[in-house]
C-alpha cells in the first residue's frame, strides 16, 4: 500500500433519528392529515425505531406519539361535541 487516508469520518446513516425527524413532522401536520394516515404513517416509523434506536431517539419518538395520540384525541373530542 502506497497511501491510505480519509477526508473526513464517516458519520453513517441513522434511520431511527431520520424516522423520529419524520414523525415530527406528522405531528405538525395533525390538522392537515387525516387520523387514520397519521397512525399508519407513526405505525410505519415506529417499526423502524423498534429496530434500530439508541437511548436517545426512543426517547424521542415516546414523546411525539404521545404528542400525536393526544392531539388526535383531543381532535375527536372536539368533533364529538361540536366544537
């Protein structure tokens, strides 16, 4: 070997924060997306961080399905009262 050497590391792919970011994003989008394409898109993601999260983004996604699974129940609640 003549020369070995790295412009920079290699940071990877994390697919668990990339489907914890997506999710996010569904759940600022709860008023735009119907309740039964937000659970699939959430149920979708979560597979993704079941598989393959650290500490840190289990953590993360626990918030925004919580976030989510509130926002949708509050949405019904209103619809059922007319408000």
């Amino acid at each position: 070997m003549v020369y070995s050497g790295a412009q920079r590391e290699f940071i990877g792919l994390n697919r668990a924060r990339n489907a914890v970011l997506e999710t996010a994003i569904v759940a600022t989008r709860t008023h735009l997306i119907s309740a039964a394409e937000i659970r699939a898109d959430v149920a979708r993601l979560q597979i993704i961080v079941d598989k393959t999260a650290g500490p840190r983004e289990q953590e993360a996604m626990a918030l925004l399905t919580d976030h989510i699974a509130n926002k949708l129940a509050s949405s019904a609640t209103a619809l059922a009262t007319g408000g």
